[in-house]
C-alpha cells in the first residue's frame, strides 16, 4: 500500500532502460483520490528532460483533461505524450493501465486502459530514439529525484518489458 506521503521504491539507476528503443509496463493500481497526480513508473533527468513518466494525472498539462493517465517520453527536448480520456482514472477501483513505447515509430507511443486502446492513442514518437535519462533513479510509486507525487493508493502485479506488447497481450493480462 502506497500512502501517499512517503512510500516508494527506488530500484537505482537501471542503465539498460537508457537504451531502449521498445518499452512496456502494466500495473493494476486503486487511487484513494483523484486530486493528485500518482506516478506509476518514472526514470527522468530534470536538468535535461529526458526519460519517461508513467502517472495518474490530476489535471493534463497539454489539454487540461482530468483524471486521466498520462504516458511522458523525451529526450532533451523532444518529448513525446498521451494525455488519456477524461475520467478514465476512478477512485478506489482496480483499473489496470499499460503503455508501450517504440522508438522512431509513427505509432510509437500507447496507453491502455482495462484493456482498451485509450482514444487519444496513438502518438508518433517519430524523432525520439532511445529513452536516455541519465544517472537518474528507476522508481516506482513516485516522481524522482524531486521526491514529489507519490502514489497515494494501491499498486499491484506492475510488470516491465523490453518490448512493445501487442493490444492482444495487453488485453491478455487485463484479463
């Protein structure tokens, strides 16, 4: 159980993920609120804006949708996102979201939502060719290294992949 305050996992600096050119990860998460923003995943350089985020996204910074997942891929500053549907973050249910990413692709970048394609996906990631973060930490349940959105809720079966899942695989471990 993440509470919000100060849990987390920090997991180091995983130097393979600087070289990836394909990336997914799935969790099942229950948010206990809806009025912050809960990092899932995350490995981002600040001072140069590069790496990936994958959160639950109070209000989207693009398009002011609420409530919603947002996947966040740059390097330098070239970024890449997915602000996903209004609402299709909900408070104290199981929801199970995954994003994958593949590098230069004009479909490149997904975000899924119990198992469905989410409407504002896909997005090209044409121009971006590795996920290149840095020294920084891999962490899970919070963003690093400005110790700021912890996940306030719970987070279970989070899986991590080198590859880009098909929508059929997805919609496999959704089920």
């Amino acid at each position: 159980m993440f509470d919000g305050m100060d849990d987390y996992v920090s997991l180091g600096d995983v130097n393979s993920f600087d070289s990836l050119t394909e990336l997914s990860t799935c969790a099942w998460v229950k948010h206990n609120s809806l009025t912050d923003d809960d990092h899932i995943l995350s490995k981002v350089d600040s001072s140069t804006w590069s790496g990936f985020m994958f959160f639950r996204d109070d209000i989207g910074q693009e398009t002011g949708r609420t409530d919603m997942y947002k996947v966040w891929v740059s390097k330098d500053t070239n970024a890449k996102w997915i602000e996903g549907a209004t609402n299709s973050s909900v408070q104290g249910a199981w929801t199970h979201v995954c994003m994958t990413f593949k590098a230069n692709d004009a479909t490149g970048l997904r975000l899924y939502v119990n198992g469905v394609e989410d409407a504002n996906s896909p997005v090209s990631t044409v121009g971006l060719t590795t996920i290149d973060s840095g020294t920084t930490n891999l962490v899970i349940g919070r963003y690093d290294p400005a110790a700021t959105n912890y996940i306030n809720g719970s987070m279970d079966d989070l899986q991590v992949y080198s590859r880009v899942l098909t929508s059929s695989e997805v919609l496999s471990n959704y089920n």
